[in-house]
C-alpha cells in the first residue's frame, strides 16, 4: 500500500494495518569513505488475522539489496523480489517469531538530498522523517509500526571518534586497523522515523540533570570542532525545557542520556530522534558577536519544541502521517506555552499570532489550502506546513480555552497515560478531552477537517434605556481550494467589556450564545448575545488573545477603537486593535497609491502608535511590538486582490515617514533611554530594550538619514544592534555610499562565519527594489554560496522569493522567472528545499493583471517541465489548480 514514489495519492480512507509486525531492529553500520553497509536483522511476526500466504512488502527508496537471508539461511530467488523502491518477501513462516537479515549498501557523500544516511562537512548522520528509513535499509517505514532497536556502529576512529545512536549507550571497543565500535539500545518501541545515528569528529558540551523523580540524565550537546562555546545558551534552554514539562505537564525524560548534535546541512529546523535530538546548527550555535535577539528566542523555541516531542510525538506517535498533528500541533502549543511562561507572555501571544497571519493565513486562503488534517496527499514531505504546525497549536490552544486549565491538564493527563507506547489518531486525542471535561467536541472537531480561515463578524448595540448591550454574531466559512465543508464551527470567543475607567465591567448574559466566565461559545452561523445591568455603553474587546484562529470584522466606530486602544486591560488586543487600525489605512493608502490618488494618514491613528510606544506604562518589548507595522506581505495579504506590490512599498513608506516625523521627539527619548551600552544579556527584557531601540532608530532614519545607523552599525557591541543597522542602510538607503560600505564591512568581519553570511545573503535579498533581482543573480555565484546547502538555499532564493514582495513580482516578470530557475537547480539537488521555496508563488492570483498572468505562466512552465520531482511538481501543480 501507501507508495509515494511515482506521486500517486495517498489517502486517510485507504489506511490499513500491516500484515507484519516488527518487535526488534538489530543493525549493524559500518561506515567508510565513499561507502556505507547496513545490515539490518528484523525480529518479525505475521499478524493475527492476516492471510497466511501474504507476502511482506518492505519499503526502499533508492537501495540495491546485497544480501537476504531468512532465519540465517539465504533466501531463495524466486521468494523475494527487489527493486530500489521495494522488498517482497514471500513464503514466510504463517505464525510465531522469525527474522530476516537484509544487507544493503550505500553512499552518503552523494545523498544531496539530505534524507537517509549522509555526510554534512565530513559528519554522518541521518534524517528520517518521514520516510528518509526506506533510503537506509527495506523497512515497514511507517509511524504505525513500532519497534526496540539495538544499532552496532563502526567506523573509522580518527574519523569518527564519536558513534551515537538512539538510546542508551552500550559495549565500546576497538576492532582493529583505527577502527572502532559502539552498540545502542533503545529500550522504548518507536517507528522507524525516529531512528537516528551520527559518526564524526565532534566537540561536546556535557552537562548532568536531575530529574523531578531524582534520575541522573547525561544531557550533551555536539557541535563541530571549535563550536561547542556555543552551545552554552542550548544547553541552557535544553534544562529549563526539562524542568518546566516536569513542572507544567508532569512529563519526565525517560533516558539515561539526552544528546543534541549540530549539523550544517539539514533540510529543516531540527528532529526529535529518540534520546538523539539532531539540529540544523543554526538552532544550536549562539554567541553575542554572531546572534540577534530573535536568533536566541529561535534556539530557545526549538531546543524546547524538539524535547517536549518526547512525550508528545515519540512516547506517544501517530498513527499515520494525516495525523502529524497531534505530534507537531501539540508540540508547537507546547513551546509557545513554554516560551511565554520564560518570557513575556503578550509579546509571545502577539508574535505566534504574527506569524500564523504571515504563514498560515496565506496557505489556508490560497490554493494550499488543506485542513490541519489532511485526508490525502501525494508527497508527506509538503505537508509540514504552517496549518499542520501553527494551526494545529491554535486547535489546542481552542481546546484548552473551551475546557479550562484544569480539565485541559486532566485531558493531558489521560491522553499521556492511556496512550503511551502507542500510535494514536486525532480521534483518540479527542476523546480524552471529552472524557476530562466532560464536553461534547463533535462540532468542534471540525476545526481539524475543514480547512479555511472563518470570517467572524461582530456589531453591537447599547440600549441606555434598558441597560442592554445586544452583540449579533455571524460566522461564515467560504469554499476553497481544499474542498472541505464549510459547515458552522465552535468558536471561542474571549472577550470583555470595558468601561470607561479602563476596567471590565461585571455584565450578566442574558439571553443568547452560551457565555462561560470570559467566553462566548459561538456555534451557529448567527448568534447574538445579550447583556444586562451595564451602567454605560461598554467598548467591546472582541477575541482577546485570539482565541480562535479566525479573520474578525467588528463593526465599531474609530473612536471606539482609539479608546480600546488607549483602555483595553488585555494587553494583546490593545496591540490587534492598533494593528487594525494601521492596516486597514495601510489598505487604502496602496489603493490610493495604485490609482495615482492621494496617500494621506488619518492623524488619530498614527498619534495612537507612537503614545503607545511612548507609554512607560508597558515593557519594551511591547511597544516594539506595536511599532512593528504589518509588513508588505501582511498588507498585501489583506488587500486580497488586484495587489500591486511596489504601491503597497510606497505606502508602507510613506506610513514609516509619516510616524518617524511626527513622533521624532518620542523616538529620540526611547534611544537615549534604551540604546544598551553594557554587557549583553540574552534575557528577554534586555533583548526588548535593544529591540525598541532599534525600532526607534529605523523610524528616526527615515527622516534623519543613514547617519546613525552607519554609526550604530561600526560601533555595536552585539550582533542584534548591528545587524538592526545593518538593515536599515541595505533596505532603506540601498542606493547610498554608507549601504555600500556596510556591505563590504559586513562580509569582511564575518567572512568566515556560515550562520552569519546567511544574515548577508538575507538583507540583501530582501532589499526592496527591482533590482535585487540582479544583485541575488550575482550573489548566486559568490564563493561563499551554494545550492546544495539548505540555509543558503533558504537564506538567499527562498528569503527573496518570501520575503521581497517588490522583487519578485516584479513588473517584468524578471523575479519570478529567475526564481523558476533556481527551482529546477534545486530541485535536482534537494527538491524538499525546492518545493518549499516554491510555496511563495502561493499568493499569485491576488496579484494585478500584469503580474498575474506572468506568475501564472511562470507556474505553468514549470509543471511541463517532465523531470520535475514529485515534491516540487506537486507544489506546483496545486498552485495552479
Ligand atoms: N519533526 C520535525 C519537527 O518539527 C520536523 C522535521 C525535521 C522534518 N526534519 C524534517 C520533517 C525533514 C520532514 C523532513 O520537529
Ligand atoms: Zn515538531
């Protein structure tokens, strides 16, 4: 069953269990130059109930079989049949226990691809998930099939001092001729995507851990030579992690040791291999010189998101891959619950609902559309997607707020205990939550199968006369490329109502939608709510935290929303109410721009940003926040049709202007006030003071000139003010002899440095002018770049087609054709990396007519193309449907 390789479509509907069960996984690899051999020993069972001539059925994927034997005795040839995508073994035993030895060999120095087995600057290490197991050895590879690995690793000592694997460590010895081995066990059944090795010359940073019930762990962090000075605040990250699932979710590490390995060559961010956490270095390696700000809170989110899969996703796993939910949208929940009890948790709400905006609402409006559930897919691989992840976290996150703290925890609880050891379904994680507290989630289960972004509209009306504020409700789910129902769903609506004096007024619901403390659960299409006993007109404060995932159209006055904005306790919606307020004028002002109108800003709207930010009242890191305007895309994305990408540039510019002006005087008090001179410190309020810092000195540029940034730039003492500079000059004063010497200076500090020249691909990508296009085009051949490495993939193409709106659509149609380009490079080297990158052409019908029609042939070109891969052809031919 389940075969991707020639792209056929898999579906939920079509799933069955195996024939055959796998209990054990003995391996053994012995690494070489240029070669490595795998023999693989499967302690097998046919399954009860199956036909007892049924043949096993073992996936590969690029493999030559070298050897097969069947309990000890070579297989017959006309009982096996082997070909690189596939192993069937027939004839075998009808009942009880037998093994069968599978010798395979391959070659990890040419796997570009960068799944299975191969070499990242000389280390070996492997990539699984999901199906990378098949390019190592024929497997049942698949999350349902779940079994103890013992793996034998030798290899060359010089080479590769360090051998690991998942589990605990075994027998060490020497074999002779400087080679050496090491045997693991992992004691805990897992599926074979969680299988992990890594051989090579590395650095360490140990450290030991106390569990909550006194177990002594080993917790280590591998680097590359000379690196492990970095991997301090890792390692940091990693015991708060521990600490705070042992605190918050009673979630103890099961192991004797925990190891993390940095790795330059990764097609994604990290992998939670059992006990073997592998990382692109990026999330790893950090120090004041070299890191931003962001850079630190990114490694702190991982760290902490690959170690809470240990319960959620590898204690207990899926099923199937249509479940990848219930591991990655509960670990995302996890990290953001995480990272917000570490930091601040408004600025962390406020950033995750930032990024579900720019990633998934785009994906769940476009022609990408899928629910946070699939039912089909063609290529797993393009559904690690932002609805899997960021929307899948909103879903629990609704499930946590229809059920309460408590019984959320309870439902946890149970999901934990009944399920461990298992591969389980979204159904069964349901379940525990009805059965905790005690609800009925059918129609909230919706929220996993229909895919789509619902519209919530919201108009009020005060009756001073009987004291009664009536809300009207209407929620509304438009048909999309997903095909999915657009019945009504259960929303969770937090709200308040807020007087006056700026404080939540006690009201009583009396009549409507069921209210629950600070929720109105809307559930039919059209609902309204009453309350009684409200001495004055409340301002009403509609999805506070955003508690659903939903686009919200409030039909309140601009003075309501201006005094929300100055009155709101919750934090949160006094960011969403500025941001709409902003947007919705960033909106016209690009229409205006588009038809030659006039650009004007409504003056009560940009006085409200900057007495925000000039508010002492909030943290920093807040009102940095608030001074974050939308961004092109996000603008963009709200217009939603006939988008003109250098109107929506000359507005946001204009808008930056207009603030930096007005509010000049409130930017130099906050520079003088919070431009750091002393040591650094990571700490989130450090990081909020440099962060309103800089978003001062971009808004004072735009008036001022390059002056400042090019002094802040030469004399910063972290990588965060620098770089802050750094971008400014690139993208504000491209055209200046300071830009220039900035990206001259920039290269020759850090020349030697891959994680940093990545930032230098990235401004520079991301300089909003047509010509970017040449300058990506010439930076393509500078020594420092390559394909075949993800991050410059990623951080030169993929950061200019996701990020340069200006750019790659341009006029002419020189972005998008340059990018197809790159695509069909990529796609023979890596073509995860191509099909991802190939995501940002997902907006392309909002686009205006020129440009359009010049994305749509770009596409169109691209799928005749017969040598496409199966990830990119799907990519791209989903784009176009
Ligand atoms: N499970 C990983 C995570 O979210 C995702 C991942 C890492 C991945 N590497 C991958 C998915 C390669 C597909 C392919 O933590
Ligand atoms: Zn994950």
């Amino acid at each position: 069953m389940l075969d991707t390789d020639q792209g056929q479509t898999v579906r939920l509907d079509d799933y069955r269990p195996t024939d055959f069960l796998i209990h054990l996984v003995d391996m053994t690899v012995r690494l070489f130059e240029g070669r490595a051999e795998i023999e693989t020993r499967l302690t097998l069972e046919r399954r009860t109930g199956t036909a007892p001539d049924a043949p096993l059925v073992l996936d590969g994927d690029e493999l030559t079989l070298e050897r097969l034997e069947l309990d000890g005795t070579p297989v017959a040839a006309d009982c096996y049949e082997a070909s690189p995508d596939h192993l069937t073994v027939s004839g075998l035993p009808e009942s009880g226990h037998f093994t069968l030895s599978i010798g395979t060999a391959i070659v990890p120095e040419n796997n570009t691809k960068l799944m299975g087995l191969y070499r990242s600057n000389g280390i070996w290490c492997t990539q699984c998930e999901a199906e990378g197991f098949r390019r190592i050895t024929y497997f049942l590879d698949r999350p349902d099939v779940l079994a103890t690995y013992r793996v034998r690793l030798e290899a060359d000592r010089r080479a590769a001092p360090i051998l690991l694997s998942n589990g605990n460590p075994g027998e060490t010895g020497d074999l002779g001729n400087g080679r050496h081995f090491a045997v693991w066990n992992d004691p805990f059944p897992k599926p074979s995507y969680l299988f992990a090795l890594v051989a090579g010359a590395l650095d360490v940073l140990k450290e030991p851990f106390e569990t909550m019930s006194g177990r002594e762990v080993e917790l280590a962090v591998y680097t590359e030579r000379g690196m492990a000075s970095r991997a301090t605040y890792a390692m940091d990250a990693l015991k708060r992690s521990m600490r705070w699932d042992e605190r918050r979710f009673g979630r103890e590490y099961d192991l004797d040791v925990f190891s993390i390995v940095a790795i330059s060559d990764f097609n994604m961010g990290a992998m939670e291999n059992k006990g073997l956490n592998i990382f692109n270095h990026k999330y790893v390696l950090l120090d004041p010189d070299v890191a931003t700000d962001g850079d630190y809170a990114g490694v702190e989110t991982v760290i902490a998101h690959e170690y809470f899969h240990n319960w959620t996703g590898n204690r207990i796993t899926c099923r199937n891959w249509f479940q990848l939910c219930l591991k990655e949208g509960l670990t995302v929940y996890r990290d953001q619950e995480f990272s917000a009890d570490e930091r601040s948790p408004t600025v962390k709400r406020i950033s995750s609902v930032r990024t579900l905006k720019a990633l998934q609402f785009p994906e769940d409006q476009g022609p990408l559309q899928h629910p946070v559930r699939p039912s089909q897919y063609r290529e797993i691989n393009n559904f690690y997607t932002a609805t899997v992840y960021d929307k899948g976290a909103e879903v629990v996150r609704m499930i946590a707020t229809v059920l309460g703290r408590d019984a959320f925890r309870r439902g946890m609880d149970l999901y934990f205990d009944r399920h461990d050891g298992e591969a389980a379904t979204i159904e069964d994680f349901i379940l525990c939550f009805e059965e905790a507290g005690g609800v009925d989630l059918t129609q909230f289960a919706l929220w996993y199968h229909q895919a789509g972004t619902p519209t919530v509209s919201v108009s009020e009306s005060y009756d001073p006369d009987t004291r009664r504020l009536t809300l009207s409700l209407r929620q509304e789910l438009a048909a999309g490329a997903a095909g999915t129902g657009t019945a009504p769903m259960h929303i969770p609506l937090r709200f308040g109502l807020v007087g006056s004096n700026g404080e939540d007024m006690d009201a009583t619901a009396e009549a409507g939608a069921e209210v629950e403390g600070d929720v109105i659960h809307l559930r039919e299409p059209e609902e309204t709510v009453v309350f009684g006993g409200l001495a004055e007109r409340p301002l009403v404060s509609m999805l506070r935290d955003f508690s659903a995932p939903v686009t919200l159209k409030m039909d309140q006055s601009e003075a309501d929303r201006l005094a929300l904005a100055r009155l709101d306790p919750n934090a949160f919606n006094r960011w969403r109410v500025l941001t709409d307020l902003i947007g919705g004028a960033l909106q016209e002002a690009s229409r205006n721009a588009q038809s030659g109108g006039q650009i004007r800003f409504d003056p009560l709207i940009t006085d409200a940003v900057i007495a925000a930010a000039a508010d002492d009242g909030f943290d920093p890191s807040f009102r940095a926040q608030i001074l974050s305007l939308p961004g092109e895309s996000e603008i963009a994305r709200m217009l939603g049709e006939n988008v003109d990408p250098d109107a929506v540039h000359t507005a946001r510019t204009l808008l930056d202007r207009t603030i930096g002006e007005k509010g000049r005087t409130v930017f130099e008090r906050l520079r003088q006030e919070f431009a750091t001179g002393g040591a650094f410190s990571p700490d989130a309020e450090s990081a909020g003071r440099r962060a309103i810092s800089n978003v001062a000195l971009d808004f004072l540029s735009t008036v001022d000139g390059p002056a400042a940034a090019s002094r802040q730039y030469a004399g910063a003492r972290n990588m965060t003010d620098r770089m802050a500079a750094f971008s400014i000059l690139v993208h504000r004063f491209g055209h200046e002899p300071e830009a220039r010497v900035a990206v001259s200076d920039f290269f020759e500090r850090y020349s030697t440095d891959e994680l940093v020249l990545d930032k230098w691909f990235t401004i520079q990508a991301t300089a909003p002018h047509g010509e970017t296009v040449e300058t990506v085009n010439v930076l393509m051949s500078h020594p420092a770049f390559t394909l075949k490495n993800p991050n410059r993939a990623r951080t030169l193409i993929g950061a200019f087609a996701a990020a340069n709106q200006v750019a790659f659509h341009r006029a002419d149609g020189a972005g998008h054709r340059f990018v197809a380009d790159r695509l069909l490079e990529l796609d023979a080297i890596n073509p995860q990396i191509a099909a991802r990158i190939a995501t940002s052409f997902r907006s392309w019908r909002s686009l205006e007519p020129a440009r359009r029609e010049s994305a749509r042939e770009t596409l169109a070109k691209l799928s005749e193309d017969k040598a496409l891969s199966v990830d990119l052809r799907d990519i791209v031919d989903r784009s176009l449907r």
